[in-house]
C-alpha cells in the first residue's frame, strides 16, 4: 500500500474554503433553486400581504356581528320600553320598576353590558360590575347623561383591556321630560384577542404550507427541468464523431417543444457536417486527379524540347481546371453571405435577349427564345446570368447539333420564370434531385464534359440566394427543362441594394 501523503490542517482548511463556496454558487445558479427562491419569495410574499388583509376582515365581521348584537338588545328593550310608555299614570317609581324588572330577566352576552341611569345617577347595570371607562362620572358615561334623542357610537380606549367601546343610547321620557338614559355597550377586548389569536394561527398554518409547498415545488420542478438536464447531457456526449444523440420527447408543453427544436437542431447540424464531410472528400477526390497528373508527368520529364512542351500544355490545362474548381467552391461558400448579390433592376425582355445572344456562342444548336411579357425585377444581373449560361452550356452538352435548345422568360404580378428547355436525352428520375447536389453527375450515362458536377449546385445556390427555386422537369430520350422562379424582390431581411 503507498503511503498517504500528509496534509497538514491549513492546507485542508484551504481546500474545503476554496470548494465549498464554488459549490454554493452552482448550487445557487440552478434554474431549479432559482425557481424555487422565486416561488418562496411569491409565497412569503403573498402570506405576509393575506394576514392584514385577514386581520381586517375578521374585525370588520366581529364588528358587524357586535353591531348586530347591541341592535338586537336595543330593539328587545324598546319593545318592552314602548310596552310600558302605554300603561296609565306612570310614576318614576314605575319606571324604576320596569327597569328592574328588565334587567333582573336579561343574560347579556360576552363583554355586553345592559346599563340604566336615573336622574343623572347609575341606577341598575347587568352585569353589576361595570368597567371604569363605563362607570358614573367617566366622560363616556357623562356624554351619555346629556342626550336628547337616541345615539349610537364608538370610542377607542387606550386599554387592551377594554380595547373599544360600541354602545346605543336610549332616553327615557316620563311626562315629557328626559328622567334617564338606557344604554347598550359592547368591549372589543375579547373579539380582538381572539382575532390575534386565529391570526397566530392562521401564520403557523401558512408558515407550514409554505413549507411544504417548497419541498413539493423542489420535487416538482426537478420533473419539469428534467428534459433540460438531459438536453445538456446529451449535448455534452455530442462531438464531431457522434451527432446521433437525440433527446426522448413525451407529452408537450414548453420543454416538449424545447426538446424538439433541439433534434430537430441536431438533424440540421448531423446534415450540414454530413454535407460537409462529403463536400471535402469530394473536393479532394476531384483534386488529387490533376494533382497526381501533373506530378507523374513532371516527374517523367525529359530533356526533349517537344515532350516538354507537350507535358508543359498538359500541366496548364490541368492547373486550369483546378482553377475552376476552386472558383466554384468559393462561389459556394460565399453564397450564404449577405454581400453575395448585388442588386440592381433587371429589364426582364432585354436580358433575357441579351443572354441568349450569348448562349447562342456556346455549340452549334437549334436555338429558340420565347419571351412573355414585359416588366422588371430586382435581382444579381451577373449571377443571374451565370446561373442561366451555366444551364445552357450543360444543355449544350447534352443534345446534339440538330436538337433544340429553348431560352424564355415570363412574368406575372408576383414572380418571374427564366427556364431553359432542350431536347436531348434527358435525366433519369432517379437523378432529378440528387444532380443538384455538389460533384453529382446523372448515373449511367458517357460524360461528356470535364466539369467538377459543382454547375446546378451552383445554378441552386444563386436562385436560392434570391428568394426562389429552381423547378426540372425532365423525360430520358425526350429532354428536360430547367425553370428559375424568383420572385420580384429577393427577400429584404437578407439582401440590400
């Protein structure tokens, strides 16, 4: 066993200090503690906000209640009150009574007195023992002694004991002059202590369910983050070699969807390095030829004057068409820049009789132009025309002197229509799509020309950076037609005049 090297308690120190912050901070940049924090920050905050709110309300419905209460008293002892106004002779003696009679048969509830004065005098109350603020001589009960007419009011005492008072007040007339005052009150002590009380209780609960809220959110959004972690999984397994890895899509929603435009990312990124894989092998391909012509040809040069020149010519011609090959793929790797076209308004008749003026210099065919109407677009005159001779000079190839070779154009309220028709072999219908693919030529048939197969990748790249689509359309033994629809604009998000 080799010896375990000695750490001395500083340098352990050093290392938990330098980890453990580094971890707080990851842990703390998770979208799922973020979310959390967010949720328990709205959940606190809407606790904290709900128990005002609540205390508010229960005051308001313990106050309604009270008032309701001291109503119901009040209006029992009028009843009784207008009973006795109605018996004959009354005496302050039988108001006395009745007032006795009254209370002595009341139960009044809690922190409810019932409370008589007589000539300015505490006469009776229920209960017998009364509060200070409600006694004889206190400024309440004062107030209460100079009424005219009944009153109901509230008054806030400094006394947690009492809290405040609700009250009616009721004059007593005997023989047309006010000889005492019945009075309803009610403290609000016991309803406030109650009302903290049930908030007390109501923060407990709410801390609890906020509590238990986060733990189920914890869980919960670790279900829903869950296509993102493996969406970061799987792109960290991704590498040049391996762009298979998809992502396992269930149900939908908003990671759902994410977890699609991920694939459907990687099927475009698979593609493009597939694209480019082949696009290197078959540009090397298609260069290691005249590289290796022109070196066995200059290795086995000799001293004579005319092998020279003969091998010298080779060489030139070979360097030419690598010339163009290189050409073509700078023209496509520059198709997808913004600078690629430079747009002017295009004559739609005068250049289409100006490119078949040229086209008709490529070989010795029959040559035919048909122009529909007249008009303008906005497009690349120079591409334009490349993409065009290009169709031309692999429809010359293809067809013999005595075939027909069609040049047109047309143009209606939204696009416009250059096409090139000719009546040679053909192409195969399982070589319509795939000869526009770079270094694609038709299987099965003699080649007749020494291009790189970069000409209708070309011609598509040019009518793709305008905006349209090249349309074949194409019969073996009785021609093909190429078809250039673009519109009368390219796209504005992408191109500049």
């Amino acid at each position: 066993m080799s010896p375990v090297p000695f750490r001395s308690p500083a340098v352990a120190q050093s290392d938990s200090v330098s980890t453990h912050p580094l971890g707080w901070r990851r842990f703390l940049g998770e979208a799922r503690t973020r979310i959390l924090l967010l949720y328990l920050i709205v959940m606190v905050f809407v606790a904290t906000a709900s128990v005002p709110v609540f205390l508010g309300l229960f005051f308001r419905s313990v106050n309604n209640r009270v008032q309701n209460s001291l109503n119901a008293e009040m209006e029992r002892f009028r009843q009784s009150y207008v009973t006795w106004e109605r018996t004959p002779n009354r005496s302050e003696r039988d108001l006395r009574k009745f007032l006795t009679e009254y209370l002595a048969v009341q139960l009044p509830g809690d922190d409810n007195f019932l409370i008589a004065f007589i000539d300015n005098q505490l006469y009776k109350s229920n209960p017998a023992v009364l509060p200070e603020v409600l006694q004889p001589g206190s400024p309440l009960a004062n107030r209460w002694l100079h009424i005219s007419r009944p009153v109901a009011g509230q008054l806030d005492v400094a006394d947690p004991k009492i809290g405040s008072v609700l009250y009616i007040a009721q004059p007593l007339v005997l023989r047309g002059s006010i000889r005492g005052v019945f009075v309803a009150v009610h403290t609000t002590a016991g309803e406030q202590a109650e009302a903290f009380d049930s908030v007390w209780i109501f923060i407990k609960v709410a801390l609890g369910v906020v509590v238990i809220s986060c733990l189920l959110a914890w869980f919960a959004t670790a279900q829903v983050l869950a296509p993102a972690k493996k969406l970061a999984i799987t792109a960290r397994s991704i590498s040049e070699t391996d762009l298979t890895q998809r992502i396992p899509v269930r149900g939908s929603g908003e990671m759902a969807e994410l977890a699609d435009t991920f694939n459907a990312m990687m099927n475009r990124l698979q593609d493009a390095f597939m694209s480019q894989r082949n696009f290197i092998n078959d540009a090397g391909h298609e260069l290691r030829t005249p590289i290796t012509i022109i070196q066995g040809h200059l290795e086995l040069l000799s001293d004579d004057p005319q092998e020279q020149r003969e091998t010298l010519d080779l060489v030139m011609d070979e360097l030419d068409r690598m010339s163009r090959l290189v050409n073509d793929l700078i023209l496509l790797a520059k198709a997808e820049r913004p600078d690629f076209l430079r747009l002017e308004t295009i004559e739609v008749r005068s250049f289409i009789q100006e490119l078949f003026t040229k086209a008709q210099a490529l070989a010795d065919r029959q040559w035919q132009l048909h122009i529909h109407g007249n008009g303008r677009i906005v497009g690349d005159r120079q591409r334009l025309t490349g993409a065009l001779i290009n169709l031309a000079q692999n429809a010359a190839q293809h067809t013999q002197p005595d075939d027909i070779i069609e040049l047109g154009s047309s143009i209606t309220r939204h696009d416009v229509r250059f096409w090139v028709s000719d009546s040679g072999e053909g192409i195969a219908l399982s070589d319509q799509q795939r000869i526009f693919d770079r270094f694609a030529r038709a299987t099965s048939k003699v080649r007749r020309s020494d291009g790189s197969g970069l000409g209708l990748a070309i011609v598509r790249a040019i009518t793709e950076a305008h905006g349209g689509r090249v349309e074949l359309n194409s019969t073996p033994g009785v021609g093909s037609t190429f078809t250039l629809i673009l519109p009368l604009e390219p796209p504005k998000e992408k191109w500049s005049v």
